[in-house]
C-alpha cells in the first residue's frame, strides 16, 4: 500500500473518522452514547497528542453551550465553578486564591464581558452571582497519536512518549492510528510499545479501520508518575530514574484544562495557522463532506509549515476579489475560514449558528 501523503493530511482523515466512527465497533465493551469532540494538537507543555475525542455526556455537553464557544481558562473555572447561587462579595465565597485578588478580579470582569456571570457593586464591593451550574460534562479523554508509517526511528520515539502517557495517566486511552498495510500482521504489532496503549489500523481513503491491539484503561483519579530523567548509559545503566508524583486532583484540573481548549478548537482550526488568504489556497471537499486544504501551486494538501508567509508560491488575493458579495464576501480565505467555523460549531450542540 502506498504511504499517505504527509502526517498532516492523515491526521485529518483520523480527525474526521474520529468524528464519523468512534467508538470502533470492535473496540470491546465501550458506551457509543456519548457524544464527542474531536480536536488535534493540544495537551501540556510537557506532552502535546495529534488527535484528541472527548467523550461527553449529552446533556452536559449542551448546557456548557450556555458559556459561548470560547474556552474558559483557569480563572475563570475557578469563579464559574465557585460562584454562589445569592449576591455575595467575591471575596467571601470564592476560595483563597494562591495569587493577589487583583487577579480575581480581572477574571470577574472578564466574566462579566463575557455574559457568564452576574456582577453588581453596591458601594465600592463587587459582588457576584452565578448565573448558570457549570455542568459536568466530560465523562473520558482518549489520546491518538498519528503516524501512518511506522519506521523504526519513529517507533522509537513514540515508545518513548507513550510511556510517558501511561505513567502519568492523565488520558483515559492512549492509542496509536496508523496505515493499514492489509498484511497478516499489522507492522505495528512488532514494535517495542507498551502493551497499554491501542493501535488503529486505519484506511485513510475510505474512512474504515480495525483494532489490532486493544487498549488499557489508564488510572486517571490516581496519582500519576512524571519521569523527569532516565538513565542514558545504555541498556546496562542500572541508574535510577528521576521521577515525580501527580496529585490526583491537579490531574483533573489539567483535564479539564485540556477539555476546554478541545471545545473552544477543534480539528478544524488548521485554517487558524495557515494563509488562507493566499490565491492558491483552496478547500477541496473529500467523501463527501469532509473539507481539506488544498494548495493550487503544489497541486496537493499542503501542510501548515509549508501554508506560512515564507512560502515561495505565496500570492496574496486580489482586492477585486473581496469585493464580489455573498457568498465570497471579504475574499475567498474569508469564506473559507467561515465554512471551517460554520462546521466546527455544529459539533457544539447548544450553540447558535453563525450568521
């Protein structure tokens, strides 16, 4: 089977079956009743993962619409979440932050802008109130990595990082989506990976794949391992490795983190770090729905590194161009940036159409 084009374009086809498919229907006994969020390229500065789904509570997933499609940072989890149900003075019903309440404060006007909570100041105090339950809508956070040929070097790394993964266990599942080859046994299988992590042979073209190694659910409510330092002596280096503990609930508070940034993202935000606005750049629609980048000059999918301002094709569109009206108007890139939001929010169930 030939190789896939390029990472990136196999990442979006995992990202679209993802979307379409999941769960595998051989993946054992998992609840295909939840709903799902697919985004890429997100995680901690520690570990970033090509592909993430969340899988989410129905009902909750809706209600956390109410909050609007952007992400809600640190801050103002901690006053969405802590805001009393009656007026109260913030400094009376939030926790004691670890931080100068200055801080707090921006957060809540920051809030308040944002139509998600309720303030008032009666005098020189300001109060707030919440204005909705910030639901519990993520139920498990399943970690993809993407790479369609598995060579050995690559191997190598990802056994690495996988292991990172499944000592810190801050996913559910970690899996491994790569080329069907349609040999007997899958390449993958021979590697040196750990055992707890899935592996997905997928067949990019026509969105169909198979579980060829079935994952281990990973302790995410129990202390996680950070390995700080491995011993580099080679295979008889009996050295003992630096290593940290993770507290179970600064793991949950990361995930969330990460699950706020999946909601706000998505997959379809390649358009975000590419010039869309470039004559050459395109979107060329597969099976059917799925819209893809597409480089005239190169005559293929491009990749958000070749898709920047150095780019040796790059032409910026016409001004005549912008000028056409509906359903162009602003320029071609403009509509394609509103086709890519268009759709991404139509996976946010709660959330009002663009205009």
């Amino acid at each position: 089977m030939d190789r896939y084009p390029s990472e990136f374009a196999f990442e979006l086809r995992t990202c679209r079956w993802a979307e379409r498919a999941w769960p595998p229907a051989d993946a054992g006994d998992v609840d295909s009743d939840r709903a799902i969020v697919v985004a890429r390229q997100l995680g901690t500065k520690r570990r970033r993962w090509d592909t993430i789904v969340l899988e989410c509570d129905r009902d909750g997933l809706r209600k956390r619409a109410r909050f609007g499609p952007e992400r809600l940072d640190s801050d103002l989890l901690d006053l969405v979440r802590n805001a009393p149900t009656e007026w109260a003075y913030y400094r009376d019903c939030l926790p004691e932050p670890d931080y100068p309440w200055r801080y707090v404060r921006e957060a809540i006007h920051r809030a308040d802008d944002r139509g998600i909570l309720e303030t008032r100041k009666p005098g020189n105090r300001i109060e707030i109130r919440r204005k909705w339950p910030y639901p519990d809508w993520l139920e498990r956070i399943v970690a993809i990595e993407n790479k369609p040929d598995l060579d050995a070097s690559a191997a190598t790394a990802l056994g690495a990082q996988l292991e990172y993964d499944v000592a810190v266990g801050l996913a559910d599942e970690v899996w491994i989506a790569t080329q069907r080859t349609d040999e007997r046994i899958e390449p993958v299988l021979f590697e040196d990976l750990p055992v707890e992590a899935g592996i997905l042979a997928l067949e990019p073209e026509t969105l169909t794949a198979e579980v060829a190694w079935y994952p281990r659910s990973l302790a995410v409510d129990e202390p996680g391992t950070r390995i700080l330092e491995r011993p580099d002596g080679g295979r008889h280096d009996g050295s003992a490795a630096r290593f940290e503990y993770i507290d179970p609930t600064a793991k949950r508070e990361t995930r969330l983190a990460i699950a706020e940034r999946a909601y706000e993202r998505g997959w379809r935000s390649f358009v975000d770090t590419m010039r869309h606005d470039c004559r050459h750049f395109q979107l060329h629609t597969r099976d059917g729905h799925q819209l893809e980048p597409y480089c005239v000059a190169k005559g293929r999918c491009q990749t958000a590194a070749e898709c920047s301002g150095n780019c040796g094709d790059f032409e910026p569109e016409p001004p005549a161009w912008r000028t056409r009206g509906w359903p162009i108007e602003g320029g071609p890139g403009k509509r394609c940036r509103q086709l890519l939001e268009d759709r991404r929010r139509r996976r946010r169930p709660g959330l009002s159409p663009l205009d």
